[in-house]
C-alpha cells in the first residue's frame, strides 16, 4: 500500500524502486521486496484497493487499476476500480462511503450502466477481504464463468 501511495503521488517511480532493490548489499529479503515493486501501482485510489488488487495479483489473477470502461460507441460508462477487460469483469471495493446519503442511488446507476454495456460486477468489502481464499476463489469462477461465456 504504501509503495502505491509514492507512485501515485509520484515521490518515486518503478525504476528506482528496482535500481534500489538491485543494489541491496544482502540478498535477505530481496525477492520479496522486487516482487512488492512489481506488485506496487500509483494508480490505487485507497489502501484497501491496493490490498485488493494485490491479493488477487498474488493469486495470478492480474487486474487492471482504474480502467475506463466505454459503451459500443465509445461514449464514457464509468471508471471502475479494478477490470478484466477481455472477460468485461470489474472488481470494485466498497468502503464505508457508499452507505453515505445518496450514494446508494449514484452507485445503482453506475452498476446499471456497466450491465448494460455488457460488463459483470463484483462487488468486494472488508468483511470480503478478511476470507481472502473465498474471494480469491469467487473472482477465479467468476473470470472462469466470463471467459466461456456463460
């Protein structure tokens, strides 16, 4: 998390986090550091996102950060947190905010709007990311499920 917020606020960028990396004077500790750099994206918008993409990035499932989905006509549908453009799946965290008043209605608009331009919608929470196998599981069948179609 973190590593996401420097890049996002454009303190350091990945190449110097690998130079860092390569030049450590012992190897202790050095594969899990690279693999925190390729795992690290200025683009999260919050902790959780990052954690949340992260967990699913550790389980192979490699997820595009605040992907910009468009209709059949190219027109704007939504920016959602996390995407799997070839299934047309979209992964978003929901923190404590969207229970803010009025958020419920922007937020059924927002999900209407991506079902409608074709894309499926995971919806993740806290509660979520404390059963990380669960989800990890859950977003795998979903992908699965998308690419075949059904």
């Amino acid at each position: 998390m973190a590593l996401d917020v420097l890049l996002g606020k454009g303190v350091v960028d990945h190449p110097v986090l690998r130079a860092a990396v390569a030049v450590q004077s012992t190897p202790r500790g050095a594969r899990r550091a690279a693999r925190a750099v390729d795992l690290a994206d200025g683009r999260a918008e919050s902790p959780q996102e990052s954690r949340l993409r992260v967990l699913l990035g550790l389980a192979g499932l490699l997820a595009v950060p605040q992907y910009t989905v468009r209709d059949r006509d190219g027109r704007f549908v939504a920016r959602v947190d996390l995407a799997f453009p070839e299934q047309r799946v979209a992964v978003e965290y929901d923190g404590a905010w969207h229970g803010a008043p009025g958020q419920l209605t922007r937020d059924r608009r927002r999900l209407n709007a991506l079902v409608a331009a074709g894309w499926t919608v995971l919806h993740v929470t806290a509660a979520d990311l404390r059963q990380p196998e669960d989800l990890v599981a859950r977003v795998a069948a979903l992908l699965t499920r998308s690419s075949s179609g059904k």
